[in-house]
C-alpha cells in the first residue's frame, strides 16, 4: 500500500480553480485597500490645507483688527503748556 493516492483530473482542477479563486480575492481585496489608503491620504492633505487657511485668515483678521483699532485711537493731543484756553492743535 503507498502513502500518498494518486489525484483524479478532477480534484487537480478543483484545486487549480480554489488557488485562482483565493489569488483573485487577494488581489481585489489589495486593491481596494489601496484604493482606501491613497483616499484617506488625499483626505489628510485636504484637511491639513484646510487648517492652513483658517489659520492664514484669522491671523490676518487679527492683523486687520489691529490696523482698525490703531486708526481709532484718538491721537495725542499737544497743548502748549502757557496758554491753557487756547485751541490746541491736533
């Protein structure tokens, strides 16, 4: 008695098609994982850019408040010291 059966046509083919079967899961289930990867990657950039310009437009809200409030301010006022009724001048 032998150890090991001789395979039939049948089960070499079987075999054959469960091997191309696993490799083209493999091979889709690769791909969509790819896919997934390089999406979530361009989300990063996306959302990294995003942060960059909201904090770019606040600074420069920020600056833009200062310059307003800068203007506002009432300027100093210079008085001769001798008169003290006069017009002063601005």
């Amino acid at each position: 008695m032998s150890l090991f059966k001789r395979k039939t046509r049948a089960t070499r083919r079987a075999e054959a098609r469960a091997i191309k079967a696993k490799a083209k899961l493999e091979a889709r289930l690769a791909a969509k994982n790819d896919a997934r990867r390089i999406k979530a990657d361009h989300r990063a950039e996306t959302k990294a850019l995003r942060a960059q310009l909201r904090s770019q437009r606040n600074s420069d809200k920020a600056a833009v408040k200062v310059a307003e409030t800068q203007l506002r301010r009432p300027r100093k006022v210079s008085c001769s010291p001798p008169r003290e009724f006069a017009a002063c001048s601005r």
